[in-house]
C-alpha cells in the first residue's frame, strides 16, 4: 500500500453537532494535499483526529500503516499547529533541542534547523521576544525534524509575509521530493499559490470536492468574462455585432462565456477585426471557484 | 528514559529563567537559618546536643513550606501548557503522557531537593560550629531531608493532579493553595478538635492515630519525631501519637507519594487538548 494517509468515512460529533461528516481522504507518498474551508469547517478538527489527539466518533483512520496517535505513528508523522506557541522563557535553539531530543535526533542540529527557516541570528534569544512570524518559523522547523512521512500543517501560512510564504513552499516541494505526503489547511485558495498536488473542499464538516487546480477549474465551470474595448467611434457597432453584452460607463463591453463556447466568442471578436482596440479574457479567480465549491452546500 | 531527561531538561531551564530555583533554596536557607539561630536558647536545659533540637524545629517548618513550595512549583505543569497551547504539538511527539509527567516531575524534585539539602545544610553547619556535640544530631538531619524530599514530592504529584484537573492556571493555583490549608492547616484543627470533644474515649485511641497516618503532612511529623524520640516534647500530639510505630509513619511517608503521582497520571491522561 502506496497510501501515508487513507480517512475512511471519518465522522465526529462534538455532542450534537456534527463537525465532521463521511469524510473520506487519501494521501500518497510524495503528495502534498490542501484542505481549504471556512472557519469552523473542520480542517482543524480532522487534522486532531489524523494526529490522534482526539478520537473519531466513526469511521477508520490508517496513518503511515497505524492507528492515529499510535507511537508508531507518532514517530512518522510531523505537526504544525495552527498558532504555534511555545514557552516563552526557552530561546528558539533550547527548544528546537529539546524537540530534537524528543525525536532520537542529535540536539546539535538546532542551529541548522533554525537557519532553515530564517532564525539562525534569533537562536539564542527567548521565544518570548519573537513575533508571530517568528513563532510560526520555530513551529515549521520543529515539524521539519526527522524526515517525517507525513506533515500536518494546520494553517502554516498565516502570519508570513509574502516572501517566507514563497520559500515556505519551496521547502514543502523538497520534502515531497524525497517522498514525504504533506497535509495542509488554508481558509484561501489563493494562499496556497497551486503549489499543491491536491485540494480538497470543506464547508460544515462536508467534503464538497477535491481535485487539481485544473478540474476543480473544470468541474465549477465558472463562466469567462471577456473585456472588449472598442476602437475610436466602434462602441454601437460592437455592441451590435457581439448581443448579450453590456457596456460599462467607461466604455468597455463585458461578455460573459461558458468554458465550452469560449473559443467560438473569441473568434468571433477576433473576426471584427479594426473595430476591436484591445481584449482582456479573464479566467473565474481562486477565489470564485473556492466560493462555488465551499457554498454550494445549503444556499 | 531519554525523553524523560530531555524532558526534565527543559523543564529544569524554565523553572531557573522564572526563578523558582533562586526562591525555593533563598526561602528554605533562611528558614532553616532563623530557627537555627532561635533554637539555640533551650539547649542547655534539655541536655541534647544543639541540632538534635534545631531538627525539631525544622520539621515543623517543613511541615509547611516544603508542601507550600512543591504546590507553587507544580501548580502550572499542565494547566500552564493548556493555556499557553504547547500541549497538543508535545503530545503528537512521540513520548507518552507518563513520561511528560515524569520528566516534570524529575526536575521540580531536583528543585526541592536542592532547596532541601542547601537549607538544611546551612542549619546543620550553623549548629556544628557553634556545639562541638551537634554531630549527634547529623542522623536526624539526613532524616529529615530525604522524608522532606518525600513529603515534597506527594505534593508535587497532588499539584499536577490539579492542574490536570483544572486546565486553567488561575483554577489550579486556587486549588494548589485550598489543598495546602486543608491538609496543613485545617485537618489538624480538626483532629484537635475531636480529641478535645472526645476527652480520652475511642476517637482519640484508635481514630486518631489512623487520620493522622492519612494526612502525608501529619505522617511526616509523626515519623521524624518519633525516631528522634521527641513526640511528647515538640508535637504536642500526647500519648496517642507516641502509641504509633514507626513503620507506620514511615510506610505512610513512603506511599503517598505514589498514590499523588498516580492520581496525576490518571488525571494527565484525561486531558484532551
């Protein structure tokens, strides 16, 4: 079996109310899956449940071959927690070697941990004094220890800046490299930049779709929007060659196309030849997509 | 056992950085300093050697403040990592709740003990250099120390217990400090209480000496007395007190802390983060 990570119709009832319902998932070696959904959507929850802090009400969960929580899987599997905190009176090298001595590795790679993830001048001062960025570092270089088989990052992008957000990606894409599944969760599709192999949909506890970028792109099947802008004078005319469009006080004719007739409506503003000026074709934002999917569920 | 170390490690680290180290060994050394100094007086009247009666005095004092200084230490183990959010990342590392407690555990005991050992030591010191008999004395001391330790470490595991119980810090240290009267304070009131409104009958002979070997506190001064041969002198406690053999009191001091740190387990692992 290929799988690190295989959820089979996982739910879990916090008394009555459901946060988690039929879920099933799969990771493989090497994958890096998102899980995006709202606030209360059950990314955290889920991620307890793979990390066996808390149990499932139903459903089977195998993690790296084990239970979850197992010490088997506990050895294999790595965790960020969303807001990472640590004690304050530790500086970021202490607890880096104490995480390091947790796992059977050698505390002297504490430094080089550090500088991984951009920390190597703030080793020696208290995490106290660390900003929330910062936090979140020493929270993703403990996670990094040991080559662990699988990564649970719970929102491991919040509180970076745009840059460490790229080179936090760039670490993950090594990781998966060398075979290690990660397991991400965002509120944002765009916050996880289509650095991911796999993004699954949450909303109320439902899984609503999974899949690449490209076939939830697909399956949505958002319409097109097309910015026409006319030539000098041209603006009645294309209004009447192109019908079903609206021109905006600044002129500009808006169309909007389904996937399918996409390439006709574009040759057929191409054939209008002089009257065009300029187009724009604008493909349905991350966004877009992220609310079709996380509301389809009771709206 | 390497994560337990490890574990200590760090624990020992923070408690030096909030300085529970500094204070727990200042308080003990200079507690055990004064009464070094204020036992000096009746020494010549009773006819012991001069630290054989500082180490009466001193088991009164630890009576409480070694409860008082294990339940400060603990109080914050687990309720301290609730509040702060640190508990779920160290559980999803591979070492068991046990051994959590018990790396926390090894180093607030090497606190106390330090605390223990440095306070009683400079009493004993103090008592040496000014009694060329005080060496007597030496076998009680070294007593008293490693039962101080004990008594340290039942309060220690009743201190985690609460935090686990209560996984708020503001709740545990309420808890810590309600526990400390009750069973330092209070439960002697109590006893006394009773043997007053009794005058004599079968509370005093035969339920008595039973709660006193309940109370870990009340073991405690039963033992270090009784083996120094100081019950009716220093306790107060009378005749039913000396009535109890020392393997009592001793397997009482012995016991309990056992019994705490297995009721804090028990607590730990109900804990979900």
């Amino acid at each position: 079996m290929n799988e690190t990570l295989t959820i089979s119709w996982l739910t879990k009832r916090f008394g009555t109310v459901e946060a988690l319902s039929q879920v099933s998932l799969s990771v493989g070696a090497g994958q890096r899956v998102a899980l995006l959904g709202h606030n209360g959507a059950g990314k955290s929850t889920m991620m307890k449940i793979i990390l066996g802090l808390i149990p499932p009400t139903e459903g089977e969960i195998v993690v790296c071959g084990a239970a979850p929580g197992s010490a088997a899987a506990r050895a294999q599997v790595a965790y960020l927690p969303e807001n990472a905190a640590f004690h304050p009176a530790l500086t970021g090298e202490e607890q880096i070697r104490y995480f390091l001595s947790l796992r059977g590795e050698s505390p002297s790679q504490a430094r080089d941990l550090l500088a991984r993830v951009g920390l190597h001048d703030a080793a020696a001062r208290r995490i106290g004094t660390y900003s929330k960025g910062m936090r979140q570092r020493v929270g993703l270089a403990q996670a990094l220890i040991g080559r662990p088989r699988l990564l649970v990052l719970d929102e491991p992008t919040s509180g970076l800046d745009p840059v460490s957000r790229r080179d936090f990606y760039a670490l993950l894409d090594g990781f998966a490299a060398e075979g290690s599944s990660v397991l991400l969760s965002s509120h944002a599709l765009t916050e996880v930049e289509a650095r991911t192999d796999r993004i699954v949909i949450l909303s109320q506890g439902r899984l609503m779709t999974q899949g690449t970028l490209p076939e939830l792109r697909h399956e949505a099947a958002l319409p097109v929007q097309f910015l026409v802008t006319p030539a000098e004078g041209q603006g009645a005319a294309l209004a009447g060659a192109l019908p079903g469009g609206a021109t905006g006080t600044d002129g500009i004719l808006r169309l909007h196309s389904t996937q399918e007739d996409k390439l006709a409506l574009l040759a057929r503003i191409a054939g209008l030849g002089e009257a065009v000026a300029d187009l724009d074709v604008i493909p349905p934002s991350l966004e877009d997509i992220y609310s079709h999917f996380s509301r389809r569920d009771g709206q | 056992m390497k994560a337990v170390f490890a574990t200590a490690g760090a624990e020992f680290r923070i408690a030096l950085r909030n300085r529970w180290v500094v204070i727990a060994v200042l308080l003990m050394v200079v507690f055990s300093l004064v009464l070094a100094a204020a036992g000096a007086a009746p020494t010549g009247d009773v006819g012991v050697d001069r630290l054989s009666v500082i180490v009466a005095s001193l088991t009164s004092l630890a009576i409480y403040l070694v409860p008082l200084l294990a339940l400060l230490i603990g109080f914050d183990a687990v309720a301290g990592e609730v509040e702060r959010g640190t508990l779920p990342l160290l559980l999803t590392y591979p070492l068991s709740r046990l051994q959590i407690l018990m790396g926390k555990f090894l180093a607030h005991l090497v606190i106390l003990s330090l605390a223990v050992v440095l306070g009683y030591g400079a009493a004993g010191l103090a008592a040496i250099l000014t009694d060329a008999r005080a060496g007597a004395g030496i076998p009680a001391l070294v007593r008293l120390g490693w039962s101080s330790i004990l008594l340290g470490a039942t309060f220690l595991g009743a201190a985690y217990a609460l935090s686990a119980l209560s996984r708020r810090p503001s709740g545990a240290a309420g808890l810590a400090i309600g526990l400390w009267l009750l069973f330092v304070v209070l439960y002697d009131l109590g006893l006394l209480a009773m043997v007053v409104a009794d005058g004599g009958g079968v509370l005093t002979t035969h339920v008595l000496p039973v709660a006193l070997l309940a109370n870990p506190a009340d073991a405690f001064r039963l033992f270090n007395l009784a083996a120094s041969g100081a019950v009716g002198a220093a306790s107060g406690m009378g005749a039913a007190a000396a009535s109890i053999e020392l393997w009592k009191s001793a397997t009482s001091v012995l016991i309990w802390p056992v019994i705490t740190l297995a009721l804090a387990w028990a607590a730990l692992r109900r804990v979900t983060p």
